[in-house]
C-alpha cells in the first residue's frame, strides 16, 4: 500500500500497452547542436563523420526509466479512500452502537459532564453491565475495558478522534467528512483506521471542539478557528462549503517544549546555526521566521522564546492561541470573531495597538496576515526590541516583499519606499523553514537586513542549506553552509556579551 492507494503491475503497464508518456528517451547536451543528439535521426546523405558527437548524458537512463516507472505506477493506482475498522475493534464500535442509546436513556448527560473520565468510567461500570444484560451479550474483561473507553470518549471527548489524539506519533490530523480520515506520521500521509457513525455525528464533534473556546460553527458560520486543550489547532469548515461533509484539520503540538538544540539533534539546523539562533533571540533582535504551511514556522518560534529573559514581560498575540512560550512572564491574547450582527470583532491590529499600553518587552505575534504588520514594525521601533512573527513565503527575499504588500492592503498613505525603509529599519533577521518532499524540516536561510540602497532593501545571507543528492528510501541529504561573512548584527549582540561567540558561529 503506498501513499496514493492499491499498487498496480510493475511500471504500471500492461505487456505491449503503450506507455502514457511516449517513449522519448531525454535530451542529450547542449553541444548536441540544434538536432538534440540520438533523439532525432541523421540527415539523409550526411556523412557520419560530419555529425557532431552525441554529449554525454546529464541523467542515467535506468534513474529516467525508474522515474517514468513511478508516474505511471501512480497514474495507475487507485485511491477509494475508504478507511476500515476491522477485527476486535470493529466488534467493539458494533457494540457500542447498539449500548450508546439505552446507556444515554439511563445517564443526566449535565451530571456526566461535571465529573472526570476516571470518575465517569466508575459510575458507568454497572450500568454498561445492566445494558449488556438486557441485550444478552456477554463480554470479558478486555473488551469491557474497550467499550468503557469508547463510550466515554463519545460521551465527553472527542469520539473517534482520542485515539489519534492520544497518539504520540501523530502530527495532523484531516477529516475529509465522516468516512475518511487521513494523518501524518513522520512527514508521510496515511489512512487512519477510524469512522464516523455519519455526518450529524462528525458535525456534533466539531461542535465540542469549538465551543470549547467559545466560539461556533452552523451554516450562517461555516468556518471557525479553535484550539485544544493542549495548544493543538484546529480547523472545522462545515457544510455546504465542504461538499463531502464537515471537516476538521488538527495540527498537534508536542506535549515537550521543543528546544534549539532539540531542532539541531533532528538534523532541522547545524551547530553554528543553532548557536546564532540563540545568540538572536538572547540579544533582542527583531526576528522574522518565514517559511510555507506546515514547515515548523510556530515550533522555531517557540524554541526561539526560550532564549527570552525570564525577567522580560512577553505578550502573545494571535488568532487562536497556540504559541507556548517557556517564560514565566507571559500574557497571551487572542483575537474575537464577529457576533450573528458583524459586530463587535477584535482584530490582531487592535490587540497590537492596544499591547503598547500594556508595558510589554516583546511582543509576538503568531502569524501576520495583512496590515497589522504595520503595527507590529512600529512597536519594533519603538522600544519592543526582540519582537518576533511569522509569515507565509518562500524565501527570505519574498518575506520582504510580502510584508510591503500587507502593509498596503491597509489603508495607510504612505510611499513605497517608505514602508521599505521601516522594514529596514525594524527586521534584523529573516529565519527561512522548509517542509523538503522527504517530509523533513529544515531550516534553510538565515539572512540579515542590512538596510537600504537606493529604493531596495539590502540583505546578507549568514547561512544556506545546500541540497546534495538524494538516498535510495527518498531522504534528501545536504549541507548547511556558512557564508563566512561578518554579521551586519554584531553590534546588537557585542551590548549582550554575545559579539565574539556570535562572530566565531557565523564565520
């Protein structure tokens, strides 16, 4: 079973079918002249010697076949996309099914939800056993635990969804509607053996969820952002704007803050990047960490915040609250949604504004989206140095421009070239993530603003990822490498101590 469902026949092809991409074998060199080498036949009349010998090839032919090989295997394959619950916990769901109405006839479902699953699972013993007598079926031990487990799941967590809760390995969680549920582990997508009763089950659990943090989710309000207990985020879009019933999208967040040197152990950074990193958080540069969806963008800032004095007040501002800083200091915000009317919704930029009266150190936003990124390179001015965000681009040069763009979808009247020159002013750094197709997280810029030349903002790479080659499983193999230049940044970190460790890590 691969990642795109049933294998078919080796290549894909059936004896004597044509292959769905032609057979053209790959262009020669560039000194193969306009013919393009062997791909094209010899000029009738032509004298061999007079042709131009064929350049070696650039790609070896059982690598290109091997390739081919894999697009028409995944051409071929077929998806159903159906998850199945078999063997004991397919007769423990069927038990359950038929326990869950005549259990809830017998229980308050308000009295319920005051009391603790360990207390809840005490009072529900006999009762499970009375209903299991009345339906004439008889359980041992094992399975009795399994549909205690089930049932209080279903009546105060989250029904299918604890068992990938509670799954340590298990990074996203995406249900696609009350039959299919897909989860990452270890940057790969697989299908998660669970199922929803139907839809109007999915939909209840998704309302839990949101109400949780008191927010909703019906057809006047298709979508909403919530969080979990543990910091998770989650995602609800329900019908009729998701056609294949309600889905959820939860991003897990390790129980065990994550750390700098954890980043570099897994291979994300090097030594020196790691030791710059945190030479950056301690000294108060202003940090931005921009990288795609789901490349680490929130774990970097997290083991950035462990760099923070402690004696440092911090405040958080984001959408849904799910940074976990490390510091005791620490004020989260979140912003407020519209009511039924359209009123009455609190936006990040209020929050920004409003936190410069609140006597913060730093303030961190978790993701910047439009103007509010104005707000925030105004506190960097104005006294909140080792203020922090992040962002969504594809490389520290395209951060820059993004932040020009948000800064004039807002409605301030101001030239380009200023809004450029508060971006110079204000960011010291640019942190780079990346998600590479192994599924592995690197971190792989980390570039400096100088300031400007002319109307351009002037950057300094300090470090770069380079792609090497590739092993055999797919893991991609590379090498973080210093530019050897001196940082722009020294001063900041030579008023920390920091000037001669932060110089020996960047050269």
């Amino acid at each position: 079973m691969s990642a795109f469902g049933k294998k078919g026949n080796a290549g894909g092809l059936k004896s004597g079918a044509r292959p769905a991409f032609g057979v053209a074998r790959p262009m020669k060199g560039a000194g193969a002249g306009p013919r393009g080498g062997e791909q094209f036949p010899p000029i009738p009349g032509e004298p061999a010697a007079a042709r131009p010998a064929p350049a070696p090839s650039l790609a070896k032919p059982a690598t290109t076949s091997e390739a081919i090989e894999r697009l028409n295997e995944r051409m071929a394959s077929v998806n159903t996309g159906d998850s199945e619950v078999g063997g004991f916990e397919a007769s423990v769901h069927k038990i359950k099914e038929q326990v869950l109405p005549r259990l809830l006839e017998r229980v308050d479902p308000e009295a319920a939800a005051t009391l603790s699953k360990e207390e809840l699972s005490e009072e529900f013993r006999p009762i499970i056993l009375e209903v299991l007598a009345e339906l004439k079926v008889t359980l041992n031990r094992r399975e009795q635990f399994a549909l205690e487990k089930v049932l209080i799941d279903e009546l105060l967590g989250f029904g299918p969804l604890e068992e990938l809760l509670n799954d340590p390995d298990v990074s996203d969680i995406m249900v696609n509607g009350p039959d299919q549920t897909y989860i990452e582990k270890k940057g790969k997508l697989t299908l998660a053996p669970i199922r929803f009763r139907d839809e109007q089950h999915l939909f209840q659990i998704a309302q839990r969820i949101v109400n949780q943090v008191g927010r909703r989710v019906d057809q006047t309000t298709p979508l909403a952002d919530a969080r979990l207990k543990d910091g998770s985020r989650v995602n609800v879009i329900v019908p009729p704007l998701s056609l294949r019933g309600t889905a959820i999208s939860i991003r897990k967040f390790s129980e065990k803050p994550i750390t700098l040197d954890m980043l570099r152990d897994f291979g994300s950074m090097s030594d020196k990047m790691c030791t710059a990193l945190k030479i950056a958080g301690a000294c108060r540069m202003n940090i931005v960490i921009s990288g795609g969806t789901g490349s680490g963008k929130t774990t970097m800032l997290n083991a950035l915040s462990k760099m923070i004095d402690p004696g440092e007040r911090v405040l958080t501002i984001e959408d849904a609250a799910e940074l976990r800083l490390q510091q005791p200091h620490w004020l989260p915000l979140e912003t407020r949604p519209p009511n039924l009317e359209g009123q009455g919704a609190i936006t990040i930029g209020d929050l920004v504004k409003n936190a410069l009266r609140m006597r913060p150190d730093r303030i961190i936003l978790g993701e910047i989206r439009g103007a509010e990124c104005f707000d925030l390179l105004a506190a960097m001015n104005t006294g909140h140095d080792g203020s922090m965000c992040t962002l969504h681009a594809n490389s520290p040069r395209e951060c820059l421009g993004r932040m020009e763009n948000m800064i004039l979808m807002g409605d301030i009247k101001i030239p380009k070239e200023a809004i450029s020159r508060q971006i110079a002013e204000s960011v010291d750094l640019i942190v780079q993530v990346k998600r590479l197709r192994d599924g592995s997280r690197r971190t792989t810029n980390i570039t400096e603003v100088i300031g400007m030349e002319g109307d351009v903002i002037v950057t300094q790479e300090l470090f770069k990822f380079e792609y090497l080659d590739e092993t055999d499983d797919g893991k991609i193999l590379g090498e973080f490498r210093s530019s050897g230049l001196r940082p722009y940044t020294l001063e900041k970190a030579r008023q920390f101590g920091f000037d001669q460790a932060y110089l020996e890590a960047c050269l």
